[in-house]
C-alpha cells in the first residue's frame, strides 16, 4: 500500500519475515536527484517491526532531505 507524504509516495515492504523497510519516490514519477545522480526511488532505514514504524522513518529521512533532493 502506498502512501502519499507531500509530494513523496512512500511503500512499505517486507524484506524478511517481520522486516518492515521503505521505498521512497517522488509522487509524479520524476526522479530522485541526490548530488547530481538520478535515482527512480531510494529505499531508507532498517528493518522495522511493522510497517507503520517504517512510513513514519520515511517521513522523517523526507523531512530532514527535502533540500538536497532537488
């Protein structure tokens, strides 16, 4: 299930039994730029409990890289 956070739709999925991670993607399918490199998605943080625990982390990595993601 994908979920919208501004303009970033976050997918929670399980690597492992109860190892819950997150895709990160701009909602309009453009790529992600990270110091001059294109990435379709970039996929954050560690393996969480559930997912919920994983959309909330992908919040915060958007939050706090929001500028360098130009």
């Amino acid at each position: 299930m994908t979920h919208v956070y501004d303009d970033f739709a976050i997918e929670p999925f399980e690597a492992g039994r109860g190892l819950w991670h997150a895709r990160i993607r701009r909602a309009d399918r453009t790529p992600v730029v990270i110091n001059g490199v294109s990435f379709p998605s970039v996929e954050v943080g560690f393996a969480w409990c559930d997912a919920e625990k994983a959309i909330a982390d992908a919040k915060n990595h958007i939050d706090r890289f929001r500028e360098r993601w130009s």
